[in-house]
C-alpha cells in the first residue's frame, strides 16, 4: 500500500468511526471502545456494586453536568479504566497534545492551511480537550493547571477526559483512547475491561429507564468492521448476563431460525423479565424480524448467529475470566451469630521451603530429594572421600503448610419467587466459588414439593455449568426437603469442612414430617448442627424473624441483604469462608 492510498485508508476509516459515534450520541445512548474505554455526551461512571459495569445516565449531559455549560451536545466524555493508581495527567496531556496535528493534517487534508493556521487549529483543539486523574486535572494545554493537593480517590481506577469536539472530529475520540491506554501502561499500571454498559435515566418520551436496562448496541453492516466486531461482543455480553450462559444466548438465537420453532421459547419467556424488551431491542437493530407466523432472523441476525457458533469456545472462556477477575466491594448486610464450629486443617508439603528434620534418627516427611544429593556432595568434598555416599545428616524434608479446605453447598430456594434476577445472582456465586478455588463446590435446590441434589460436589465448571442450566424456578417452598437432602447429600459425600449456604427469599410454605413447615424447617436445621457441618443463611429482603430462628437452630449465622446482587451474596461468601479457615484445630508438628 503506497503512502497516499494509506493516508485515503485512515482518512476513510476516521470519518466512519465519526459516523458510528455521531449515531450513539443521537440515540443518548454510551458505547465501549476497544477493551477499557467507554464514550459517550452524557455523565457516566463505573457501578460501585459491580465493577467493571459502567453506568450512563441518558438524562444528565456532560458539558452541563462537568463544565456547566448552557446548550447540551458539545461535549463528548471518555473513561478508561485501569487497577488502582496515580496516573500522571501531564504525560497523558502531552502525549494527546502531540498527536493533534497528525490527526487534523488526515482529517482536514483537503483544507488549504498555512503553517501558522495549523499550529493555531492543534492548539485550539488541545484547549478544548479536559484531563482529570488522580494527581489533577487541565486541559492539555495546561494539564495541570489546577492540581490538588493530595490524591483525589475519585479517580484512582480511571482516566476521565472530556472534550469539546464537533461532529467531524468525533474519530478523535479513537486517538485519545489509543494514547491514555499506552500513558497508563507506559506508566507501570495495567488496563481494566469494561463489563458492560446500562443505561438510566429519563428519556425523551419522558419514561423512567431503570438502572438494569439491557443495552444492545447495532451490528448493522453500514458499520466499520472494528466497531461491528466491538458491538457483537457487547450484545453477547449483555444476553449472556441476562440468559445466564453463552450456551443459552446460542439456544435462543437457534429457536429464532424460524417461525415455527417460536414455540421452544416458553422457558425464555418465563424465567426472563425482560424478555419483550429484550425482542423490541432485537427488532429496533434489525437483528429479528416479525412475521406473519412469529418472529424470525434477518441477514443481521443469522450473521451473530454464525458469530456466535463460531466464536462459542473464545467467548465462553472469556466469560469465565471474567467471572474469576471479579473484585467484589465490601457487601452490607446486618447479621445474627450462633455458630462456633472450626474448620480441621490439613498438612501439605511447602515445596518452597525445605528444613533439616528434629531428629535425623526418627523424622517423617517428604524428602527433598535435590537438595538432599547437594548436601551429601558438598559433605564428600569437603572430607575428600573417594566415593559418594548420603548418610542421615544429609537428609533435607519439604516443610510443612497447613490448610483448611472448604467444600461448599449451596442450598438455593428456586421457588417462583426467585425468578429472574435473583437465581441469576445464585448462578454467578456459585460459578464464582468454582473458578476461585481448589475447593469441591455442589448445589442442592428445592422447589414445589420436593428438593434434588442439582450438582454433586464437583471441581468440574462443565459439570456445574450443565446443572445451572437446568434451574427453572417456580412452586412452593419446601426447605425442611432441602436441607434434609443436602444432609443425605453430606453424608454420602463426607466433604472436607462442610459449608452449607441457604439462599432464600422467604419463609417454607411446604412441610416434610408435620403440618407446620416453619417447625419441620426448624427441625431440620436442628440437624445441621447434630452433624457438626458449618451453616450460613443469606436472606435475600426475607421474613426477618424466621431466619434469625433457623441460623438458632442450626447453630450458624444469618445475613440479611436488601440487594441481590453477586456482590453482595460473594462479599458474604468470601467473608465466611476466610472466618472459618481462620478458626483452624492446631496441629503438632511430628
């Protein structure tokens, strides 16, 4: 490619990605760029609940909001995440500053400019353009014209840039993020993934948006292939968080192929609340259409179907990652304590550290096999023995570490109450706990009139993957059934440090032994504590007598949250187990 069909090539592709980004902006609505950055005119900021997630408020403008400016629309607002750091906003300043007049010299390259007319459009330019980080904040020209004195913790896990552009360099966009991301990794930190984009806010119809709306950007083919390929992945991302696996989001589109498999998607429709606004979404993107029979793929929607297949394996281990980077925030909840049972710990080789035994006449041990030769060598050289030998003193053993596995059960009420968010909540612990541990993890639900063991303990993911996807909540609440089956089930077993987890929602309405299910339930967590098996309840907004009562009489503590999300429920989790690991029996070192 000669230089100038290169300069027409950026030329080409800065002025559709102005044309893509103009399209969100009319829409008020955010979009991510590349990996780390999110773009869009109005105030957004990362979710303090959920990391990663990034919250845009559609009825709050940015220059208004941040700059205090009359008329909306002239101001286009950048965040790019990364770990918890100092960012120094002047290198960040002078890199932007530098790449200005390259940027206008494609962008205006049929604009008849002196030099002096250029120099003046790149300082303009950088005048309009806004640095905040930790260490201050200015525009690029001045980057630090008012620095605070200490740092400000707002900005600790980003870059926050606002600038004043015109339609026509909206591509600039593209540049600057390009530059924060090589200021923030040259300056030893390390970037954040975005995880997702909602909504909130008023829009123009004057209907309330919640702070949960779907976002489901176009995959139109009138995008840039960069872009298309960036949308994709936000729209797998956003159904996979609603449907609960990629495995789902594939069966969904599969039921789509026509019409007449419409009928499969029963399941769909009623396990997911926001399944009519997911389908109008769908539509508005001509990614399905509506038929005289049913709905249907278009062109669009048959091409992320292929993408889907296609990319099934990359995009399900990109999931799990993410699920296993997540960084909860310390979760609030009120809590009621009765339980005093330790976690037995178990001897393992530390093959980091190695020691020369007590006794070396009686010692047990694993040998440190190359240390022990080195010791026994060093001994015959330094007594000029004419033959190698190992005597007892050369003997060297792998210290020794202590740890207290835990395997965990969870206990999940899937009666119709948690439907929804709430079992997708459970899903997310649970996978959580597998991926983050070398600890068993195992599922037991309970629902209608009876309770069935969904995973036994497993370290597999396929395995626990395969039982969530099973979860379809609906019933009564039989938990007197539940937890007499995750006793059966403990027994069986005989797990390391047994950890049982109830996640509920309210109180049982179906009895196992009597009339009363409340006294059956009582009866049965009276159980838990017989078998000397550890025991937490997670209420989530439940009856708040009837739990304290149970965790009583399953010698095991309660905690009551009004909000299920993972966070909380993982803050929780990671609380208890850290408390009972730290409450370990001695062992004597032999």
């Amino acid at each position: 490619m000669s230089v100038n069909q290169r300069a027409s090539y950026n030329y080409q592709k800065l002025r559709l990605i102005s044309q893509s980004l103009a399209g969100y902006f009319d829409m008020n609505q955010g979009v991510m760029m590349g990996a780390t950055a999110v773009v869009s005119q109005k105030a957004h900021q990362e979710s303090l609940k959920s990391l990663g997630k990034v919250q845009v408020f559609k009825d709050k403008d940015a220059g208004q909001h941040y700059l205090n400016l009359e008329e909306p629309g002239k101001v286009v607002h950048i965040d790019v995440l990364h770990n918890s750091a100092e960012i120094n906003q002047v290198d960040v300043a002078n890199r932007i500053r530098q790449i200005i007049p390259n940027y206008l010299n494609t962008v205006d390259r049929n604009q008849d400019w002196s030099a002096e007319q250029q120099k003046l459009a790149a300082a303009n330019l950088a005048r309009a353009i806004f640095v905040q980080t930790a260490r201050g904040f200015g525009t690029t020209i001045n980057s630090d014209q008012k620095s605070v004195k200490d740092t400000d913790d707002r900005y600790l896990n980003h870059v926050h840039l606002l600038a004043k552009l015109k339609p026509r360099y909206f591509s600039l966009v593209y540049c600057l993020i390009d530059e924060i991301e090589r200021a923030i990794i040259y300056q030893g930190s390390q970037l954040r993934k975005v995880t997702g984009i909602v909504h909130s806010g008023i829009c123009e119809t004057g209907t309330a948006i919640t702070a949960a709306a779907l976002y489901l950007p176009s995959i139109s083919k009138t995008l840039p292939e960069s872009v298309r390929y960036q949308n994709m992945l936000q729209v797998t991302n956003s159904l996979v968080r609603c449907f609960g696996s990629i495995e789902a989001v594939v069966d969904f589109f599969n039921k789509y192929q026509s019409p007449v498999r419409n009928f499969g998607l029963v399941s769909f429709k009623k396990n997911i609340k926001e399944y009519d606004g997911i389908i109008s979404q769908l539509v508005q993107n001509d990614v399905v259409k509506q038929t005289l029979f049913g709905y249907a793929l278009t062109d669009a929607g048959h091409e992320m179907q292929d993408f889907l297949k296609k990319n099934k394996k990359e995009l399900a281990a990109q999931i799990r990652k993410c699920i296993r980077q997540f960084k909860h925030t310390s979760p609030k909840f009120h809590s009621f304590r009765y339980s005093y049972i330790k976690s037995k710990a178990q001897l393992f080789p530390n093959r980091r550290k190695v020691v020369a035994p007590n006794d070396p006449l009686s010692w047990k041990g694993e040998i440190a096999i190359p240390e022990t030769i080195i010791q026994a060598a060093r001994r015959n050289f330094l007594s000029q023995s004419h033959s190698f030998n190992i005597s007892v003193n050369d003997v060297k053993l792998f210290a020794k570490k202590s740890y207290a596995p835990i395997d965990t059960c969870l206990l999940v009420d899937c009666s119709g109450s948690m439907m929804g968010d709430r079992i997708r909540a459970v899903c997310n612990v649970a996978e959580y706990l597998l991926l983050n541990s070398r600890e068993k993890v195992s599922m037991v639900t309970f629902q209608e009139r009876m309770a069935k063991v969904l995973v036994p303990f497993t370290r597999s993911y396929d395995e626990l993957h395969q039982g969530l996807s099973r979860i379809v909540p609906g019933g009564l609440t039989p938990l007197a059934h539940g937890i007499k089956t995750s006793i059966n089930m403990f027994k069986k077993e005989r797990p390391r440090n047994p950890l049982l987890i109830l996640i509920t929602d309210g109180i049982p309405n179906y009895p196992l032994w009597t009339t009363d299910p409340i006294e059956d339930a009582l009866k049965a967590a009276s159980l838990i504590a017989e078998e000397k098996i550890r025991f937490i309840c997670i209420g989530i907004d439940p009856n708040h007598e009837f739990l304290p009562l149970l965790a009583e009489s399953g010698k095991g503590n309660t905690y009551i949250v009004d909000d299920n999300d993972r966070n909380t429920m993982i803050g929780i989790v990671n609380q208890v187990k850290k408390e009972y690991q730290s409450c370990q029996k001695q062992f004597t070192n032999i």
